[in-house]
C-alpha cells in the first residue's frame, strides 16, 4: 500500500510537472498568432513597411516559443502510456479520439502553415503569406479545442457506455462528447486567457522599449494592437468564465466549494472577495473557515446558479449529505460502488464459468449502481474533498490578476490613443512587470482545473489511485528529476534567446 501511494504521488507530480511547464508555452501560442495576423494584415491593407518590420520581429518571439513548446506537449501525451496505463486503456476510445484529430487536423495544418509564414516573405504572394498566418492562428487554436474537448470529458464524462466484458468506457455519441458543455465553456475560457496573455506579453515588451527610448514607433503601434485586441478578449474571458463557473456548479459543486472555501452551504451565499483560510479548520468543526474575509453577498448563488436565492452546497454537505436539498453523501455513494464492484466481478466471474442465467442477473444488479462504480474505489468520504487552500488561493489570485489586466489594458489603451503613454512611466513599469503575473495567472488557472476536482481522474468515474500504471516509483521518481531539469533547461533557453531578440530590436531583425 505504501509503495502505491508513493507511485501514485510521484506519477502525479510528474505529470503536473509537465502540463505546468507545457502551459508556459501555450499560451503565448494561442494569443500571439492572432495578433500577428492582425498585424500583418494592417501591413497588406496599407503597404506601410513599418507594420511588416513589426509583424516579423513578434513572428520571431513566436517561433522561439512555438519550437520549445512542441517538447513537453509531446512528453505529455507519451505519459499517458506510460504513466497512466489503466487510464488510457478504461477511457483510451474516448479520450484518444480528440488527441487524434488534433493530430491530423490541427497540428498538421498549424505546422504545414507555419513554415509558409516564417520562411514565405518575398516567396509567395503578399495575401498568400497572410492567409498562412491566419491558417496559423486558427491552427493553433483549433489544436487547444480538440485537447480541451478531451479535458472537458474528463471533468465531465458524457457520451458514453460502459462495457463490463472489456472493462473499458466506449463513445457512443460522439455530438455529446464535442458539445459538452463544460468542454465549450473550458476551451472558451483557456483560448481567451491565452489572448489576454500574450496582449499583456506585447505590451509589457513594448513598454520596455518606451522605458529604454527605442523604438518607439514600433513600440507604439503595438501596444495599440495588443491593447485592443486584449481589452476585447479580457471582456470575452468574464463572460466565458461566468459559464464556466455555472458549468463547475453544476457538474463539480465539490470544485465549486474548494474554490470559495465554503464548508457549509448557504442560501444567497456570497463569493470570497479576499479571504484568508483558517490552517487549523477541519471538515466536521464548528471553527469559522476564515480568519478574516470580505465577501461580496449573494454573487456566488448567482454565479453558480443564476439565481440570487440559490442554495450552494458545502465541502460537509457534499460528504455528509443535506437531506433537505437531497444531496447524498460520500458514504452512500460508496456503498452503492461496491455493489456496482462485487456484481461486476460476479458479472465476469459467471461469464468465465459459463453461467449465462446468473451473469445476465449480475449485469442487471452492476446497472442498477453503475453511477457510482468510482467512488466504490474511495477508502473514506473524507477522500473526496481537494486540497481547499491550493484551490481556494489559486482561484483567488487568477480572478485578481484578469481584474488587473482588465484596468490595465484601458489604462494603455487610453494613454496611447492620446498620445501620452510615454509620460507615464508608472504605467509602463506596471506594464512590463505585469508579463509574469500573466503567466501566473495561467497557472493557477489549471491548478483550480485540476487540482480542484482531485481525487478524480474522470470526475466521479475513475480515482487518481485506480488510473496510475503498475510501475516501480523510482522510475517515475528519476524521470521526474529528468524532466524538471530538462523543463528548466528549454524554458531558460527560450527566455534567453527572446531577450537576445527584445534587445537587438526589430531594427537588427
């Protein structure tokens, strides 16, 4: 037992390891081939050569970032196989599905275009050069849907049957896998907090030179741009998280109360505007769960509910169960999986013995408890909450720095437009330093996405504990050591090369 948990903890962190640091790269990605092409496009439109001086100088940030990207995405997915055996062979049908159409679809496309945009100037005609970067654009964009049409099943799993002579989960509706709900809102959600990264990414490089004097033209027009299109994304990623957010209530209520450290629910319950969490709480106490907090009343009824009135189940009411709004506990539940796990077992052993009678009435009885086969697999209730601080902070530093970067992007915006951005030095070093709080941001955006909705591989189908391949820990335990300095070693690369570029400027380009 010791020996699984140890396995099970290193596998986990070495595939956090790689998605935290994979999604350094993404990001920039998705947003910054948009504003490229928009720039790209005021150069075909005017013939004006300073707007091609500009669009090849960001068009060279983005292939740095694009070619050091490609690495830890594609270790990500090898350590489905490896890693992840039990995973990939219980929802392999399902989840392989939109990897594989990433694949040919998008990634080909994106790459196949890519090299027409990079190496094309001069070589091809003008518009075909721009329809590249477009094709790029969309690309890259279509590659995150397909990924997040796949993390969104495993939030919430829909569209398919369970095969109890396999033992694995087949797609039967292929439609309700790609228009979950929750994978429309997610991809939404993460394409429009990669714009407002890399807006902010462009700005704060742009002031830098307004800081230094250089460039100024440049710098200029790209921080109206980046500016623009980043104060329309910004008001796009509320809306999309506003969805979002209703998608968690309603299919991760535990998800939900991890992020506003709710333990018990709440009619008109408000959302945590600035909280700090009591260490010392524990789920069943009476202690307060804060310390301080300043609350905002009857946001969170609505934001989860759309309704003021609404009520919001608790970390307690969600394991200890709330007869009044019918909410069953952990421990109900997972008396209902071991049944669902002894008939399956019945089910199979009849089925090796012939027993034809008997196996058809032990697939009745495994139906009757399907729905809660996973938590069958949970030692205790208790099991089934998150880490609520982790979830808590990290939900509560993102929605804090997409508030900043809002203000932000009108404040620049403003103070171009008129013409006095450079005067404001204030602005321009809140400016540049605002580049790495994008990307933690970005971060703790997958960690409310993923750490909040643990112990769940697939939201209440398969625990972490039941997906981990049956490998020796210390192979996990060597290659996560491998990876972080290999990680460590391309991002410190990546940085390099881009401040080689942000200094020689898009003169020396």
């Amino acid at each position: 037992m010791e020996h699984a948990t140890e396995l099970i903890d290193w596998s986990r962190a070495q595939f956090a390891l790689t998605a935290l640091y994979h999604w350094l790269f993404v990001p920039l990605t998705l947003g910054l081939t948009f504003i490229i092409a928009i720039m790209e496009t005021i150069y075909v439109k005017t013939g004006d050569v300073w707007w091609k001086k500009t669009t090849q100088f960001w068009m060279t940030i983005l292939a740095i970032n694009f070619a050091i990207g490609l690495a830890t995405g594609i270790i990500m997915e090898f350590e489905f196989g490896t890693n992840w055996s039990n995973y990939s062979w219980i929802v392999g049908d399902i989840f392989g599905a939109p990897l594989a159409i990433e694949g040919l679809m998008a990634f080909f496309m994106e790459s196949t275009f890519f090299a027409v945009m990079f190496f094309g100037w001069d070589k091809v005609s003008k518009k075909m050069h721009l329809t590249s970067t477009w094709l790029v654009a969309i690309g890259s964009n279509l590659s995150a849907l397909w990924i997040l049409v796949a993390n969104g099943w495993m939030q919430h799993p829909v569209g398919m049957t369970f095969n109890p002579d396999t033992a694995r989960n087949e797609m039967h509706d292929f439609a309700a896998v790609f228009f979950n709900p929750n994978a429309v809102s997610k991809f939404l959600h993460t394409i429009s907090s990669g714009y407002v990264l890399a807006s902010v990414f462009v700005i704060g490089i742009s002031a830098w030179y307004l800081i230094k004097r250089r460039e100024v033209r440049f710098a200029k027009r790209s921080i109206i741009v980046a500016a623009s299109f980043g104060l329309i994304t910004s008001l796009f990623m509320l809306t999309s998280g506003d969805e979002s957010a209703f998608e968690v209530a309603q299919n991760q209520p535990m998800k939900l109360a991890a992020m506003e450290g709710l333990y018990r629910g709440e009619e008109r319950a408000g959302i945590i505007a600035i909280g700090l969490l009591d260490k010392e709480k524990e789920l069943g106490d009476e202690k307060e769960p804060f310390l301080f907090s300043l609350e905002i009343p009857n946001a969170l009824s609505f934001l989860g509910y759309h309704s003021l009135n609404a009520f919001v189940p608790g970390i307690h009411d969600l394991v200890y169960g709330n007869e009044k709004h019918h909410i069953m506990s952990i421990s109900d539940k997972m008396q209902e999986g071991k049944l669902a796990v002894s008939a399956l077992t019945a089910y199979k052993t009849y089925k090796k013995e012939g027993k034809e009678a008997k196996a058809k009435e032990a697939l009745k009885d495994f139906r009757a408890h399907e729905k809660y086969m996973g938590y069958g697999y949970l030692k205790k209730p208790e099991d089934a909450v998150p880490n609520v601080a982790l979830t808590f902070y990290s939900f509560h530093t993102m929605v804090g720095l997409g508030t900043w970067f809002l203000i932000l992007f009108i404040l620049v915006l403003y103070f171009a437009m008129i013409n006095e951005i450079e005067k404001k030095r204030w602005l321009l070093y809140a400016a540049l330093w605002s580049i790495p709080l994008a990307y933690v941001a970005q971060e703790c955006g997958w960690i409310v996405a993923e750490v909040g909705r643990q112990p769940w591989a697939i939201q209440d189908l398969l625990p972490v504990g039941m997906a981990a391949s049956n490998v020796a820990s210390s192979s996990v335990m060597i290659t996560f050591w491998l990876f972080a300095v290999l990680f460590t070693g391309l991002l410190i690369a990546e940085v390099k090369i881009m401040l080689t570029q942000i200094k020689n400027g898009p003169e020396a380009h």
